[in-house]
C-alpha cells in the first residue's frame, strides 16, 4: 500500500524539481511498502510534483497491483534511457537518487533527457528523518530488544573465546527476541583491538584485564537498533581507564541532555567533544558524534561539526562519543535518542556504570 | 599488494579517458587486494593512464603503507569535490565506476572538475571478466565445495521442513566445508514456489510430491560458486513434470557444448533457449541464459540475446536456463563454465540426472 501521508510530505519539499526518480529499497519502502531488491538491475519510484507515482520494475520481478501506483515494467533487453524518456519531459528538473548509480545516471545525463539533474533523495530523506506514530513504536521496540540482547551477549564473555566466536551466536540471540536480522554487522573487540573504531570481530582471544566492546544492532520489523557499551574483563579498570571511561560516559550523558528541539546539531557534537577535549583526549575522539537512523542504520542527518541545522521533534539519532587511544584502550558508548519539544527520549536503558564481567 | 599486471591490463583498455576513478569494493580489491568497506563514506582508486595510483580514503579506515599507491586520507568534514580537483584535470576525460553514486558523481559534474565524465568500470569489468590462473583455481575451489554442499542440503528434505528452516542450515554447512560465506541469499523453493525464479526462502512447509529447487553458492577467498538443481520429493515427477525437466536439462546441456572461444555470448543464450522453445515452453523461460561470476556472484557479462560478444578463454558464467510454468512447475539446471580454446571446463559436478529424494 502506498504511505500517501509520507509522499505528500515528500512532494512538499520538492521545491524546483519538476519530478524525483528514486531507487533506493528502503526509500521505496517507506513510500510505498513493499520491498524490492533488484540487484543489479534498474527500480525507480518516479514521483511527480502533480502527485503522479510510477514505478519502474524489471518483469523479473513479480509486483501485486497497488492503488494509486502505475507499473511501468521492462525486460533486461530494453533500452532504459528511452524508456525513461516517455516519463521524463525534457524541460524538467529532476531530482534523482543520491545511491544511483553512475550506469544509470550518465546516460540520461549524456542524452540530455532532461533539462537538469540535481539530488531528488534530500526531499525523501529530511521527510524520513522526522519518524511518525507508528516508526516510532518500532524505533522503541527494536532498541528494547537490543538492551536484552545486550545482557545475553556480555555474559557470553569467557576466558578464550574468539571475538568470532561470541559474535556469531549473537543472530540467534536476536531472533529468539523477535528481532529479524542485525541492523549491521556487529563489533566485537577485546583489548586494544577497541582502539579501532572499525574493528571487526577476528580470531583474537579474551584474556583478563581486556576491554570488551560490543557495538550492535537489531532490525525489528525493518526498523534499527545501535547501541555500544564497553565492559572490562575480570579486572577493575585501572586509574587511566577509569578516567577514559568516565570522559566518555560524561560526553554522552551531557549530549543526551542537551538534545531537544531547536537546538543545532553540531552543537550537540560540540557539547560532547568539549568533554573529552577539556579531559585532554580531543585527538582520539576521531569521529561524528552521531548519526541518524531508522529503516536503515545509517540515514540521512549527522550529529557533527558540519550538520549546522537544528533538530527537530521526532529525530532519530545516536549519540556515541568515543576515545581511541592506541596506548591505553578504546572506549564508546552509544545510545539512540528521539528529539522532544523538551528534550529526548533515550530508547536504550542499558545502564552507562562501569561494568566488570566475572 | 597491488597486482600490477592486473592494472596494467585496465590502463591498456582506457582508450581515450584519462584517468578511472573506480569506487566498488570488489573492483578495488581485485586491483589492490584490500577489502575495503567504506560504508556511505566514499572511496575511490585513480588510476592515471600515465600509471599512478591513488586512493582517496577516509581518516576513519586503517589503511597500511602500499608499495607504488599513495594514499589520500580526508575526512567527514572535507568538501570531497574539492579534494578531488587537486588531482583530477579539468581537461580529463574521467571514467568513473558505474557504481559511483550520484551523491558523489552529481557535485563532481554541476562543478565541472573535468571535460566529461564516462563509464570507466568497462575497462576493469572487461579485464575481471578474463580470469588469471589464480583466480580459476578459487572459482574451481569455490565450485568443488558448492557440489559437496548440494549433497548435503538435499539430504535435509524433510516431510513438513519449511524452506527457511532448511535454508538455515546452508552457512554452517558451507563454513564446515572451508567457505567463507554465501556468494548470495540462497533460494529454496518447494511445490510451486519454483515457478517464481527469484523466491525466497519462506514458511512454506515440504510435502509428498513436490519439487524442491535449490539454488546456492558460497565464497571461498572471496570467489563466488553459483549451481542449481530441481529435486522431485518422495514421487516421481508425472509426464509433463518429467518433460519440461528433460527440456532444461538438454537446454543446458546443448549450451555447455556449445561453448567456446569466439563463440558469441548470445548464440549460447540462443541455443539454450531455442530447446526450450521448440518444446513450447519459450514463454516460460523469462530470464537471460547466465551471467559472469568471479569475485561478485553478478559481475559484468552477460549470456543474454543482448551480449554479441564473442566469449574468450577465461571467461567463467553460468549456464541456467530454466522453465516456470505457474500451472505445472519451476526448474531450473544451473552450472558454472570456464571457456577454454576448444570447448569449457564445467565447474560443477553434481549430476543432472532426475532425482527423488527419499
């Protein structure tokens, strides 16, 4: 069923363009419900300023009928620029997909089949970033199941277990929560395998006195979860990691405080970089502090430096500072918020203390 | 390391473009051997037609010295088309990925940071598509442990088995047998499923009497295997069943040797579909005859009416034609080729016999 709600939403900021054609999966979703994986193949969701909605689908694909959406389908031996140019009038502005690709993109740009070609995903993007009712059930269900899943994955922490090891039952975990997939693939690291924001889970072992950083996420009807904690192995922190991990956890909860409507994004950045800044980690903190996040884990919207707009109700972000200093440990911990008239709601509720698995 | 003779045999293929900028994982890795998985951030490989290599890569991602690439970090706060002009002429000619996405390739073109921008993917597709011994080793590798794991999945059929629950077993089976992973989503489809090319595995439960197609592949450092077979559960296929299979097993057959060097990619196509045609089926075989595989399960080459190449030696696709035929059933009978001077080499081994599965 097509989300007219949403789609008018989209065409209220279309601005300019004359028509989008957007190929993107999890932004056809949210439009119009229905997942389609095309591979390498060509979808497009044209939508026309005057509220028209066609869809362009490979007739590989099957596709029930869907009120208000017009099936234009083609086969792998047709011509899709020619195609497209029944659709797409030559004086137009079109705002196409930030994700086409090129193999599209250039030959309609160098057959001219349209006046301009500018981003058209912004309109669906800032519309996405905004969640409605029912995204916002989901956000706080998915991030539910990620707290629980959280408990069950720190106590799979024993002395020389592979990161590989305990991040490959975690999908199991998920399931039998309700989840359906991860929302990524999940960061497992021990030691000062924790320094690299990145790390992917490998075949290192959990020794006492390690560090362990899980960083995770669920999908729950679509819908993503993240959250990262960071735990200590068998042995109390020692005075600088102590002090590592108290910087961090302030630089969260000082953020997560600061958030409400209104306030610019880059400042919630700033409000958790002065943290670890004035602590003297500045350099180690490497990253945004933040991202938006919904259907998919990464959306359109960051919380950094370079994101001056300010938030909005109804925003999904994370906030996750981070020290990543090679020397003495890596540490992050993350929570996803949705923006209030008076501040925000954390939907994660695992506890920020310093926690040592035994 | 980079594998230079790999590089050189791209540049020799630039014809009139200037430089490449090639941004897809797997290209970038079959030219310089790193996985780099760059997330929404961009990445990009420039190749110069004069020899030099850089990759622009984000601060975010380890990266360690490369002999004979230099490295051109930046990061989420740098205006990457700024970046871009140190480095790119305005004079070039650029062939740029086919993958690049218009959030990158858009601002480059409304900025005008070259002459034109073209497809440059054909240049490392048309090298990838030529496999090195190394690299038929793997895919011969990949394809040995995907016919031992076909054994092994069709022994899971099960009266009252739902095609997830087989599903899920695949991974476990594929890394027991020295695989990495899938090279893709594995499809089981049972009964009447099979007529859909592109199911996917769902509660659908296994009953006396159906087809069971089963449709996998995994990866062995990072070479993709791709096979199909159609399995009758507990009861011989009736007359037409036994009919249409017989056509796809000899539209299979026929292409196999059929092929050969200088052959063209669409008189295989056509000598598979001309068996299913004259067997009246031609309607219900709606998909090209195969694609190429190597380190993506889909990489650049079809066997398809609308690929008049000739193939080459070293060329590895798939033979899969199949019949859906919504009223009766889906089949589908699928190997992998190399092409070699006189004929090919079948990678897979598994038999094409009719099989009931007891």
């Amino acid at each position: 069923m097509m989300n007219k709600e949403r789609i008018n939403r989209v065409i209220a900021k279309m601005e300019d363009r004359d028509a989008l054609l957007i190929s993107d999966p999890n932004a056809i979703y949210y439009l119009i419900n229905r997942w389609i994986h095309p591979g390498e193949r060509f979808l497009g969701l044209l939508i026309n300023k005057n509220g028209d909605v066609s869809l362009f689908l490979n007739i590989l694909f099957p596709f029930e009928e869907t009120e208000g959406l017009k099936l234009i389908s083609y086969s792998d031996t047709d011509d899709l620029t020619k195609l497209l140019t029944k659709y797409i009038n030559k004086d137009w502005i079109v705002g196409v997909d930030k994700n086409l690709a090129a193999r599209f993109l250039l030959p309609m740009i160098n057959n001219k089949i349209a006046k301009s070609f500018v981003d058209g995903s912004i309109c669906v993007d800032k519309t996405r970033a905004v969640k409605d009712e029912e995204e916002k059930q989901l956000m706080r269900k998915s991030s539910q199941i990620n707290d629980q899943a959280m408990a069950i994955f720190k106590s799979l922490a024993k002395e020389g277990i592979s990161e590989k090891q305990m991040a490959d039952q975690f999908l199991d975990i998920y399931k039998s929560l309700g989840a359906e997939d991860y929302s990524f693939e999940p960061i497992v690291a021990f030691g000062l395998n924790a320094a690299d924001p990145h790390h992917m889970p490998d075949e290192t072992k959990l020794k006492v006195g390690d560090v362990v950083l899980i960083d995770v996420g669920c999908k729950y009807k679509g819908y993503c979860s993240d959250m990262t904690r960071t735990f200590f192995f068998r042995k109390k922190p020692d005075e600088l990691q102590e002090k590592i991990y108290n910087l961090v956890r302030k630089a969260n909860e000082d953020a997560e405080k600061f958030v409400r409507k209104g306030v610019r994004l880059c400042d919630i950045d700033k409000t958790a970089r002065d943290v670890i800044e004035n602590g003297g980690y500045g350099k180690y903190f490497t990253h945004r502090l933040g991202h938006f996040i919904g259907i998919e884990d990464h959306e359109y919207g960051d919380v950094s430096s370079a994101f001056t707009d300010p938030c909005e109700t109804d925003n999904i972000f994370s906030i996750e500072p981070g020290i990543y200093d090679p020397q003495t440990m890596g540490c992050r911990i993350e929570d996803l918020v949705i923006v209030t008239d008076e501040g925000c709601e954390v939907l994660n509720h695992y506890p920020h203390d310093i926690e040592i698995i035994e």
